[in-house]
C-alpha cells in the first residue's frame, strides 16, 4: 500500500464521477465510517475518506494530536490526487480539519466546490473545552453521552484500549485548536447541525458565514451530536443538490 492509498480509501472507485468529496471524520472516527456514503453517492460522486493514523489498519502508528499537524500532513497527500472538481464533508473534529485543509489548498491555488460542515462550531468560536485531559472512564462518559460510538465497543475492553489513544489524540486535537486569522475562503459553505447539539449551537454554527467569501447556507437537523445517524438520506440529498450547481468551475 503506498502512501495514498494509506491516507486516503476510495472504497467504490469511480472515472465517470463529476466530483469528488474527500470526507473526514470526527474524533475517533475512521474512514470506514464514511463507506456508506461512498456507496449511496457512487458513480456520481466519488467519495475519498480519509484514514487518519492511530486507529483501524493504521493503529501502530502514532495519532497526530495537533490539528494544523494532520491538515499540512492531509492537504500534501490530497493533493495529487485531486483531478476534477472537489468539495469537503466534514463532521464534528473533521469540520474544522476540512476547513484547514481547504485554506492550503486554495494557498496552492486549488479550490473547493464547496465545504460541508457538520456539527461544529465555526473556527472563531472557542470554547474552553479538556475532556482529553480526563482519564479514561471520563472521556469514555463523554462520548458515551454524544451517542455516536457503537454501544458494543463500551462492553469490548479489549477494543477500548485500541481506540482510546486515537480518542484522546483526537480529543485534543480538538479542543486546543485555535483559529489563525487569514483570508476567507472562497468557496460556498454549507453548515449542518443537530438543533440539541451539545458540542454546538446554532448561533455558534452560523458563523461558519463569517470564513468564506461565498455563499452561506445553515441547516438544521432534529437531533443531537450524531443527528446525521437519523437524517442520513436528507443529508446525502443536500450533498447531491449542491453539488450539482457548479461553483467555482
């Protein structure tokens, strides 16, 4: 497996795709979770999940537990593999990464279609946040709470020591991201969340529209952290709906 392949899965590889989502994942997440997508929006769209190091197949090596770190690390592998338009889906964590991510390319030139947030707060909004500084029965509390972690893996001790690190790495990531000022982006942005979203309000969600030069649009969701587990078809439609009106191109 080369370098690409190990960053990046194309799990329903597709030649005729008009697009390319490259989605990331939340805290903790792998890019399996974005294998479902992959299949409801192939051949149109291809989907290019992003496998962060820690976890799955890429468990023995190190997380990378600063933000800025893994997207300098995503946007260099992305960006060779980036040839037709593309746009970005990111939940939670892989939100503010998608958009880090995006503000290197557009430093090389590449622009998005559009950036697709899910469950997070805009960049300029900072919460006082140290769960990764909790132990273990604590952090596991808090993602237990957001309901988004298959219920068996809390059960699995075996499978728990496996995914902590990567967890926490994660976690902290997170939560000492602090935004760089710079110029907006260009591309549209399209921010979804759940309307009882711990981890972000909605008035903390509009202001994805202060980061971008182009449009802006706010969706919402019945639901929590996790709302797209209950909305996923809805969400695939909005993906398919923008993505069909040509931005940038």
């Amino acid at each position: 497996m080369n370098e690409t392949d190990l960053w990046i899965r194309r799990y329903f590889p597709s030649a005729e795709a008009e697009v390319q989502l490259i989605c990331l994942p939340h805290a903790g997440g792998s890019a399996s979770y974005y294998r479902p997508v992959a299949q409801a929006l192939s051949p149109r769209i291809e989907v290019l999940a992003v496998q962060y190091p820690g976890r799955q197949d890429r468990r023995h090596e190190p997380v990378i537990d600063d933000l800025g770190t893994l997207a300098a690390r995503v946007s260099e592998i992305l960006a060779p593999a980036l040839d037709r338009p593309f746009a970005f889906f990111g939940h939670s964590m892989g939100a503010t990464l998608a958009y880090e991510v995006a503000r290197r390319l557009e430093q090389r030139g590449r622009y998005a279609e559009r950036l697709f947030v899910s469950a997070r707060r805009a960049p300029s909004r900072v919460r006082d946040e140290r769960v990764h500084l909790r132990d273990d029965h604590g952090l596991i509390a808090d993602i237990r709470a957001l309901s988004g972690t298959n219920q068996q893996v809390f059960g699995d001790e075996e499978m728990l020591r496996m995914v902590l690190p990567a967890l926490r790495g994660d976690y902290r990531a997170a939560e000492t991201y602090r935004h760089t000022p710079g110029p907006r982006l260009r591309c549209p942005v399209t921010a979804l969340v759940g309307d009882s979203d711990p981890k972000a309000s909605q008035e903390e969600v509009a202001d994805w529209g202060t980061h971008t030069e182009g449009d802006f649009e706010l969706s919402t969701y019945p639901g929590g952290h996790f709302y797209l587990l209950d909305h996923t078809a809805d969400v695939l439609s909005l993906i398919e709906e923008r993505l069909s009106e040509p931005a940038l191109r």
